[in-house]
C-alpha cells in the first residue's frame, strides 16, 4: 500500500489503508462500549481496562497503549487510560473504585492489521451534576464543531480554532501541552493538533490526511502537572475535565469519523 509523504512528515491514506483504519476503529468502538456498559458505583477501573483487552484480544487485535511508547524507562503499562474527575489524560488503571457523581474518561488505542484507531469518551458515573453533565455535553459538542472543519482546503489552524472558540463561550479552558495527532499505521504521527489556534494558519487539509481530533477541556485553569505515576495530568486547581477523541479521515465527501458507529 502505499503511502504518501508531505514535508514535515504528514502521510496521506490510500482509500484502502482508510478502510483498515476503519476496522481498527471498529474493533475500538467494540471496545468503548463493553467498557461504556460496565461503568458504574463499585466498578473498580482496572475492571475496565480488562474488558477493552478481552473485546481487542476476541478480535485478533493488539492494545496501541500497552507499553507505550517502546523503550521507554516509564512505558504505560495498561490498555486503556482512565481518568476519574479532575484527571485530563493518561491516568493509569487500577484499585480505584467509580462513585456515583464521578465522571470517568476512557480513552484506547487498537492496532489492527498494521493501522491504529483512537477514540475517548467522558461517561457519567450514576447520577451527576449539572455541572457536569454541562461540561461533557459542551466537550463533546466541541469535538463536532472540530470534525466540521477537517475538510480539503481548510487549514489546521480552522480545526484547532473550533475547539478552543467553542468552549470558551461557556466559560472552558483547553491545555496548550496536550492535543490531537495524526495517526495511521503509528498511534502518533505527524501533525500534531492542538486544541488552540489561529483560523486560516498551518497546514492545508488534503485528501487522505487522518487525525485523532481529541478535545481536552477543563471546568478551571489551564495550568498542568504530572502526578508521581510519570502519567497521569491533572490541572493544579484540581477542577473537573472531560475528553472525547475521534478518529477522521479527510475525504473529498467531507470529513469521515473512523471510530463512530451509531
């Protein structure tokens, strides 16, 4: 198959190679919903990572996550990250136990067939608070907002714009250290996609690109640390967060999502 290269490491994706994308984001898909199925009070969050394993092993796939990234003197040593409440990204699995008002974000990778597909989700945990329930629904709107724009001719900067524009007027705030990514045949290439920027600046969508566009938004300030576990990110003020992540492939049709199956 082949694969394109532009300056500045950018790959375009045959139809075909999108079509293996495609039955990776299947198979992930698969996975979020086991896991979406399973969430509530007194489910510990290493059950979860457990169910993903079992949907991605049924499948003859492998986790993107699991010992990331190779050589690593911290490589992740789960599946799927978790992050309950005030965690943004890469919370590892373990004996914590869902409450009910908690929110958890699932976010997994699977490798299927040489290709990736990634995707992440906010849940509620029971019942929550409307604040909650606010900040998800505007996370996931903005997520929206964002794919609209991954069309041929746009610039990266029109992707970025939307996310940020979006969730400010409710009063949101993104991370400027973390954001989207290209993916394909890696979990992470070429460009990366901040949830932050200029409209009309970067480079120019074409045919064949393929993103994870992830949303990132915090109810607080943007000011970040990583917790001793060299993973998980919290912003200082310790307010809550939310996550929602597609994978999209840029078509002449418009933008494709690659991990959604209604």
């Amino acid at each position: 198959m082949n694969i394109q290269s532009l300056r500045g490491g950018v790959r375009l994706k045959s139809a075909a190679e999108i079509e293996l994308m495609r039955e990776a984001g299947k198979i992930n898909f698969e996975a979020h919903m086991a896991m979406r199925d399973a969430v509530r009070p007194g489910v510990a969050t290493i059950e979860l990572d457990a169910i993903a394993a079992q949907v991605i092993k049924r499948h003859g796939a492998t986790p993107a996550f699991l010992g990331y990234p190779p050589g690593s003197r911290h490589p992740f040593p789960a599946v799927v990250t978790v992050c309950i409440n005030e965690e943004l990204v890469h919370g590892i699995p373990g004996k914590r136990v869902l409450k009910e008002g908690d929110i958890v974000t699932l976010d997994c990778g699977t490798e299927y067939k040489g290709y990736v597909g990634d995707s992440a989700y906010t849940w509620p945990v029971g019942k929550i608070s409307v604040e909650a329930e606010h900040l998800l629904r505007v996370t996931e709107d903005s997520l929206t907002e964002a794919i609209s724009k991954c069309v041929v001719g746009n610039r990266l900067g029109d992707v970025s714009h939307a996310v940020e524009s979006f969730v400010a007027r409710f009063g949101f705030t993104v991370p400027r250290e973390y954001g989207g990514h290209g993916v394909g045949r890696q979990m992470h290439e070429d460009p990366h996609i901040p949830n932050w920027g200029e409209p009309g600046k970067g480079i120019q969508l074409r045919r064949g690109m393929t993103f994870a566009v992830e949303p990132m938004v915090m109810m607080g300030q943007r000011d970040l640390m990583v917790l001793n576990d060299h993973w998980t990110v919290v912003p200082k003020d310790r307010k809550l967060c939310a996550h929602f992540e597609h994978t999209i492939a840029v078509t002449d049709d418009g933008p494709d999502v690659l991990t959604r199956f209604d």
